[in-house]
C-alpha cells in the first residue's frame, strides 16, 4: 500500500503540478481604423479582395495552369513542406518527453567451462561443465516527474514552431502565386512591345519604299532617305531586345515551375487582362489574421515565451524515476517463476547548488529572445500596413496615369495619320510625318508599361491583404 501511496502522489504532483514561467498573451498593437489611400476608402467593412480565392482573381485559364502547376513542383514550396514535416516531427519528439519510455530487454547465456582450466576442485562440486543463465527485463527508463511545466513548456515551444512552420508555408504559396503571375504578366507585356514593335517596322519600311521612290523620281532628298532609314533600324534593333527578355521571362517561369526552360502557352492578350471589378481591402484588423508572415512572427513569440519557462524551470528540483522488472534464472523454464523475479525501482532527484550564474544568464538569454521575437512581430504588423497603402496608393495611382496615356496614344495616332496623309499629299515634309511616328511609337511602350504596372499593383495589393494561400 505504500508504495500504492507513493505513486498517486507522484502522479497528482504531475497532473497538478504547476508550470513555471510567462503564460502568453498576445501583446496589444494599435491597428489603423483605415487603410492610407490617395481618394478616401469606403467604409471599412468585412470583405477585402484576400478573400477571393487566386483563380477567382486571375482569370486567365493559362495563368491558372501555370499557378497549379507551381503549387505542386515549386522547389521552394516543396522545401517548406518538409519543413512542417520536420517541425511535427520534432513536436511529436518533444512531446514524447512526457510520457513514461518503456522497452523490454532479455539474454540468455550458454556457456562451457573447460575442466582444464578449473580450479582444483573435486569433480562433484563441478558436475557439469555447462552454465547457463537468462535474463528478462521490463524497464522504466528515467522518467521525469514534470512538476514545474519544464517538459509541457518545451512542447508548447515546439508546437508554437510547428504552427509557424505551417504559416511560413503559406507565406510560400502566397509568394509564390503573386511571382507566377507577375513573371507571366510581365511576359505578355513583352509579347505586347514585340506586336507594337514588328508593326511600326512594317509601317516603317512601307514608308522608307514610299520615300525610296520619291527619292528616286528627285521629289525627296537624300536626307529624307537616310531620316527614313534610321527609323526603320532603330525599329528592328528594339525587337531583339525584346526576344531576349521573352526568352528570359519563359526561364524565369519554368523555374518558379519547378521544371527545365522551355516555351509557355499564351492565353488572354495583354491588354484584354481581366481586373477584378473592385478591389476592397476589407478590415484593417482582418489583416492580423490573414497574413501568414504575421501569424509565423507570432508563433515565433509564442515559442520564445515558452522557453522562458523551460530556462526558470531548470531553478528547480529535478525528479526522474527509473527502474525494471523482470527476472533471472539459470533454466529458461523457470525464468518467470515467482523465486527467480527481480526489480528495482530508482527514484532520484537533483537540484542545482552553484552553476556559476548560467541558469541565471539562461533565463536572461530567452527573455532577449523573446523580446527580439516580439519587436519582429510588431514590425512585421506594419511592415504589412505599409504594403496594404502602398499596392492602394499604386492602383489608384497608376490607373489614373493609364487613362491619361490612353488618351495621349489615341491623339497621337491621330496626330501620325494626318501627318502620313499630309507627306504622301506634298503639302507637308516628311520631318512632321516621322517625328510623329516616332512619338506614337515611344508612347504606345509606355502605354503597356504603365499597363502592366495597373496589373501587378491588383497583384501586389492581393499579396499585401494576405490572400491567395486558402
């Protein structure tokens, strides 16, 4: 009954048994009642453009083969799979910690003396000179009697950096689907320059025949000849360039794709690119628990809290109990008679005298990294703030800058038609006609420039609210 005694109290002290150190509470952070943006904001409400799931964002089909394709062989979303594989594995280690280890053990022995080798004893004492001897064990091995929570604080630790784990997971997937689409915008932006390209140089050499012939029949001069020319040159040299940004976007791709440079379909023409009709941002405060970043940041803390607790708990008395039972007998048949049984049972306990200060300096070090940890939190909390008003600023921005470009493009080619018609007539020079072709052509580049920046900042600002990764 004693001993019945003394293990119920062991394992009330176990299963009440205080635990040691800071328990967390997620520290307060003043959240904006407003995105910054140029024009005011509706009213904040509930849902943002995160919420939207990516192939309900970008509605190219081909854009959505590539993004699917990526979510399962991008090298470095594979990588941070394993890492939450590790990190559960590493919880499922640390947890074990807790719990009693118990294994089984046994031997038996055959052995054969020589008589030569005997002592010198009358050969009735040594009627034999086989022996044989087993042994089997069930053991206890030193488990920890978790008074002070060092153990369960050690499994909170590891569990907050499973979940963080987890979270930079998703930080992944979300990074990753804003890169696939940013590569392949960009790319169709450069399919864009080339059509405007190849077509001014076919519009630039009819108008170099044109002059060729009227140079020909002494109504243009030389100069207009060689002005002519430098058009159609300056035109050819720039497609290229263009080809080897293609080449190099398709690379670019194929990797994100986890796969060996190759071509990639085209779907939607660029500017046919869809935009989501509005592009809400929802609750300011939704932020704390849509972006992955922030959430691993805060796992990150929850861990650093936790080990506090393991650095104080080592202030205090360490009780393990180790032991076995088995038994122990010459023949095997009677190894588990009751004569032949044995055990042991071992409780021990340490406490800690003198360490020259290093328990002290341990708890020091982990409550450093637990503020490290939360100043990392915090920052990465308006870190996403300053991405949420900069994609907003960016939209609104570049989309005002879009329709005033529209418009020059459209008074331009209006400006380079008359000017055609003008030269062809002989009323005008052919200076006006090819300055103004030059100028159409320099300002339908900046039209898909400014384009495409209209497109990756819906992109950015997806990425910024958090979205993408559900």
């Amino acid at each position: 009954m004693s001993y019945r005694a003394v293990a119920i109290l062991i394992a009330a002290g176990w299963m009440t048994g205080c635990t040691v150190g800071p328990n967390y509470h997620r520290p307060s952070v003043q959240v904006p009642q407003n995105f910054r943006a140029p024009d005011p904001l509706p009213a904040p409400q509930a849902n943002s453009l995160a919420d939207l799931k990516w192939w309900e964002v970008f509605k190219d089909e081909k854009l959505q083969d590539l993004i699917r394709t990526a979510l399962v062989a991008n090298y470095d979303l594979r990588d941070a799979v394993v890492r939450v594989a590790e990190a559960r594995a590493n919880l499922g280690v640390t947890r074990s910690n807790q719990f009693p280890q118990i294994g089984a053990s046994g031997d038996f022995q055959i052995t054969r003396l020589s008589r030569d080798g005997q002592t010198p004893l009358p050969a009735a004492f040594l009627p034999s000179q086989n022996r044989n001897f087993g042994e089997a064990t069930l053991n206890l091995l030193s488990f920890e009697v978790d008074i002070w929570g060092r153990l369960r604080r050690a499994t909170e630790a590891a569990r907050a950096n499973m979940l963080s784990a987890e979270q930079n997971r998703k930080a992944v997937v979300v990074t990753l689907v804003s890169d696939v689409a940013t590569a392949y915008l960009h790319l169709r932006e450069l399919d864009y320059e080339l059509e405007i390209s190849t077509a001014t140089l076919a519009t630039r050499q009819d108008s170099l025949n044109l002059t060729i012939s009227r140079q020909t029949g002494g109504v243009a001069t030389l100069l207009d000849l060689r002005q002519a020319e430098q058009l159609v040159d300056t035109a050819a040299q720039t497609i290229p360039e263009i080809q080897q940004q293609i080449e190099q976007t398709e690379n670019q791709i194929t990797l994100l794709l986890g796969q060996n440079p190759a071509g990639i379909v085209r779907g939607q023409d660029f500017m046919r690119q869809e935009l989501p009709p509005e592009v809400p941002a929802g609750l300011p405060s939704a932020l704390l628990e849509r972006r992955p970043d922030i959430l691993a940041a805060e796992q990150n803390l929850v861990a650093a809290n936790a080990n506090i607790g393991v650095a104080k708990a080592a202030y205090f008395p360490q009780i393990s109990l180790s032991g076995f039972l088995g038994g122990q007998s010459t023949q095997l048949s009677t190894l588990f008679n009751g004569p032949h049984s044995a055990w042991s049972f071992v409780p021990q306990i340490s406490q800690p005298i003198f360490t020259a200060g290093r328990l002290k300096s341990n708890v020091k070090l982990a409550e450093a990294v637990r503020d490290d940890a939360l100043i990392q939190y915090e920052k990465s909390i308006q870190i996403a703030f300053t991405d949420v008003s900069n994609a907003l600023i960016a939209h609104q921005r570049v989309r005002e800058s879009r329709l005033k470009q529209d418009a020059l493009v459209r008074t331009l080619q209006d400006r380079t038609r008359l000017a055609y018609v003008r030269y062809r007539g002989g009323v005008d020079t052919q200076l006006n006609a090819l300055d103004a072709d030059r100028d159409l052509f320099q300002a339908q580049l900046n039209l898909a420039e400014i384009r495409l920046n209209e497109l990756l900042s819906v992109v950015q600002l997806y990425k910024a609210l958090g979205g993408g990764w559900s």
